[in-house]
C-alpha cells in the first residue's frame, strides 16, 4: 500500500511539474540578462520565419503591406491640417508614423505602419490604386491592428474618405472634417469597448449627410485591446443591403443597413405634430379621491405615531449616577505636549468599566401606537372623466423618403488614419479593399493566418505557469481554484498513505 501512495503521489507531482521545464531553463536564461525584452527579441532574431509579402490573388481597388520604410513618402500622405475649434497647442496633426517592425516580431522582415506618439493628433492616408463605386458588387474592407502596448484610450479605426464631385482630394489638407463614406475599426476609452461600422447616408430631400451606426456586437472586445496581439478586422458590404463584421475571422457583427443603422436611414412616414395642444378640459388623472366618503367619527389624528412602553421599568443594575464614558486612567501626556501650541491636554476616553447594564439617565423605550390612525383621507376611485394619457395627434412628415438601396453609397477614393491616442506604438498592417471575398481571404490567409499561428507559437513557449500567474495576478480569486484542484489533492494522498502505514510518511 505504501509503494502505491508513493508511485501515486510521483505521478500526481509529475503531472504537476511537468508543466514545462523548458520555461524554468528559459526563465534561467532570462534571468542572467538584464533586460527581459532584449532577450526575447534577440532569440526572435535567431529562430523566426522569414516573412514573405503577400500578393493579391484576384482585383483590387487597394493593398498595402508596408514592404519597405520607403512607402511611407512614396504611397502615404502624412497630413499638414489643423483641427477647427480646439487650442493652438494641440489643433496640429504632429503625431509622428514609422514603418518599422513590431516590438516583438513573428516573422522577419514584416513591417507595418507604427503609430508612434501619444496624445497626439495623427493623420495619414492613400489614394486608392481606383476609386471604389458601388455599382452591385460587395465591398471588402481588411486591415491587421496590434496594440503593442494594449489600449488605454484611442481609436484604430480607417476612414474611407469621399471622393469630391469635381477635382481630388488634397491629402495634405485630411482632417476629422473630412468626407467620408465608411468608418470602420477598433475603439476603446475607458471601459468602453467598441468596434465601429459607420457610414455616411446622403437625404434625397435635403441632400444633407447624416452619420448612420452600426449596432453593436454582443461579444466582449476587451481582450483584442490588452493581449499585445495582431488582430484581424474585416468589413463585407453586400448589394442587397447586408453586412458583416468579422474579427480573426470570426463573425462578431451582422445586420442590414435598413434595419441595424442609428439613426434609421428612412425617416418615419408620420411625426408627432409639433402644433397640437392638449385641451384644457383633457383630465389625464386615473384614480381620484371618492368626493362621496365622510371621515368616520372614531378616527382620533391627534394620536402619536410612538408612545412610551408601559411595561417597561429601568433594569436592576443601571447606574444612572454613572458616565458611559470616562478619561483612560492609564494614559499619560507626552513629555513633548505644548499647552501654549496643543492647548490642555486632556486624557483620551474609554468605555466605562461599570456599564455592564447601562449607565447614564434611563428613558422608557417608545413603542408603535396601536391607536395611531393618521390623517384621514378619501379613498381612490375611478375617475370618470379620465380619458387617458395625451398625445399630439400624428401628421405625414414632410421629410420622409424611403432609400430602398442605402448600399449605394459616394464612391471612395482613399484609405485614411485620423486618429488620437494615448498608447503609442500601434501597427496597422496589410489592407486590402476589394470586390471579392475570394481574395480577401487569400490574402489573409498569406499574411495573417502564418503571423497569427507563429505569434500563438511564441505564445505557447511562455508556459502554462506564466499565464497561470498572470491570470491570477488580474483575478486574485483563482488562487483559491489552484489550490483547490492541486494542492488539497496531494494533500490527501499524503494523509492516506500516511493512515495506511504504521510508519508515518
């Protein structure tokens, strides 16, 4: 029985510690550096894949995958532009961009487009390679983000900016008060998590824009935000008025322009008529006091709410000569109290030891009056006038129109980033705008699925110990669950074998 518990409890320590030794052999190493980081960077240097540009399988109206820090100047226009209505200080669009490669690199060689500075205002963007124009095929908008240092406040989110119905857009000149035609991307300030969809809808009546939001996903977004990984956001646009949303994809957001958009794209046909007025006589009141009931003549409302307990008498023990606090006998004034400076010094007090009842001046306790009534009043009826809550009657709205076709929205001519942020260093990477699911999906598949496998990679070489702390350090709670399932269980197999043998372990 001994030999049993013995090889049981190795067993049960072994799948224990067998969690990984090669961590504790690469937490050794660390250890000897003294910077952390340079050391994961220098063995991604040494073992990683080399990165290989993706090339678009079918047409495309826009890509980018950043293959040299060139395209900065060559495709991207950094803008000059200020912002209207803010202070001097803070109105330009200084922010600085780099392409360079992440901080923590899957693949050599695989560059992105780095937001680099924090609370500051940046703005960039690029001419589509062709304008982009609704005429019946879906649009596919793609694009990879990591938060390198997570997300505090901040927006990753594109603009397709409009194209002007006549000339170009001057780049130069992009600013928050640029047209778009579809906003889309990540989001966060604070807690709140947000993936947005936005396009702007053109009134057929006013010609006015109005800004029209996506509802919002049901799934928890917190995480792309904090796990320092690329992600993958995905937007398809379809003829027939449907969209969807996808994240690493998976789909986290669907619906239909006509019936998922805030505000709605087709005004009510009829609207509250801003000129009706409630008439004078109209009698909104329900219930009203019965007109016909008479106070009855026993009813006393001069009878207290409380009223002494008759029963009561003081307690045998009260001390009513007694404080039920008196000055700490034991305390002394400091040898540094200054009656000039701290005034009389007086002794802190305690509970009075002889109060074990009660001391002080006794009262009689209060009691509920059994007599109390209060004041009297009618009872409610139904009114017989009510007529119900009021509203303004309803006339046609002279606005209403129905777009049956929101879908076909202003033709997109750019890419853009405007964008503040208090974390810096966040990488976009590997846009794509195009016509065919097809060859969005091929392009992901050779660009981000191969970084997003060797980043779980690298991921799983940090140990289940790790991320057990780590979870543990944001959820203290789980050290219970850890010891719950591992450490009780040892324990009992020790107290057995130790109860099965006249030795004790």
């Amino acid at each position: 029985m001994k030999l049993w518990c013995l090889h049981l409890s190795a067993v049960f320590l072994i799948l224990c510690g067998s969690i990984s030794f090669a961590e504790i052999d690469d937490l050794e190493v660390e250890e000897d550096t003294a910077d952390e980081d340079e050391v994961k960077v220098a063995k991604l240097k040494t073992d990683q894949k080399y990165y290989i540009p993706p090339m678009p399988s079918g047409d495309v109206f826009f890509v980018e995958s950043f293959e040299t820090d060139r395209d900065l100047d060559k495709s991207w226009v950094q803008s000059a532009a200020k912002k209207d209505g803010v202070d001097e200080n803070i109105a330009k669009y200084d922010g600085k961009w780099a392409i360079e490669e992440p901080i923590e690199q899957p693949l050599r060689g695989d560059l992105g487009l780095v937001l680099k500075s924090k609370a500051k205002h940046h703005a960039i963007s690029a001419l589509l390679h062709k304008p982009y124009e609704f005429i019946g095929n879906p649009l596919i908008v793609q694009y990879e983000v990591k938060f390198q240092n997570g997300l505090e406040c901040g927006g990753a989110y594109v603009k397709l900016l409009s194209k002007p119905d006549a000339g170009k857009l001057n780049l130069k000149e992009f600013n928050d008060k640029t047209p778009y035609t579809i906003m889309f991307g990540p989001d966060k300030c604070g807690n709140d998590a947000k993936l947005h969809f936005i396009f702007r809808h053109k009134n057929p009546v006013t010609g006015v824009f109005e800004e029209k939001h996506a509802k919002r996903p049901t799934v928890n977004l917190d995480k792309k935000f904090t796990d320092k990984q690329t992600h993958l956001y995905t937007l398809i646009l379809n003829s027939d008025n449907s969209f969807q949303i996808f994240i690493d994809h998976v789909l986290v957001n669907s619906g239909n322009l006509l019936e998922d958009m805030t505000p709605a794209v087709n005004p009510a046909e009829e609207i509250d008529d801003i000129n009706d007025e409630k008439p004078d006589d109209w009698d909104e009141m329900e219930k009203i006091r019965d007109p016909a009931a008479v106070k009855p003549e026993d009813w006393d409302e001069s009878e207290p709410t409380k009223i002494e307990d008759s029963n009561a008498s003081k307690p045998d023990g009260w001390l009513e000569d007694e404080d039920e606090l008196i000055p700490d006998p034991s305390a002394e004034k400091p040898d540094d109290w200054d009656e000039e400076m701290d005034g009389e010094w007086e002794p802190a007090m305690i509970s009075n030891p002889n109060c074990n009842v009660g001391c002080g001046e006794w009262k009689v306790p209060m009691i509920d009056n059994p007599k109390f009534k209060g004041k009297w009043q009618a009872p409610l009826i139904n009114n017989p006038n009510y007529k119900g809550k009021w509203k303004p009657r309803t006339i046609k709205n002279p606005e209403h129109f129905f777009d049956d076709y929101p879908y076909k929205m202003t033709t997109i001519e750019a890419v853009g980033l405007e964008l503040w942020s208090m974390t810096e260093n966040i990488v976009f990477d590997n846009f794509i705008i195009t016509d065919s699911k097809a060859t969005a999906e091929s392009w992901a598949t050779d660009s981000f699925d191969i970084k997003k496998s060797e980043e779980e990679a690298e991921a799983a070489k940090d140990g289940i110990i790790a991320q057990l702390i780590a979870t543990t350090n944001a959820r203290p709670w789980l050290w219970a669950v850890y010891i719950t399932v591992v450490v009780l269980p040892l324990l009992l197999i020790i107290i057995y074998c130790c109860s099965s043998s006249k030795v004790c372990c």
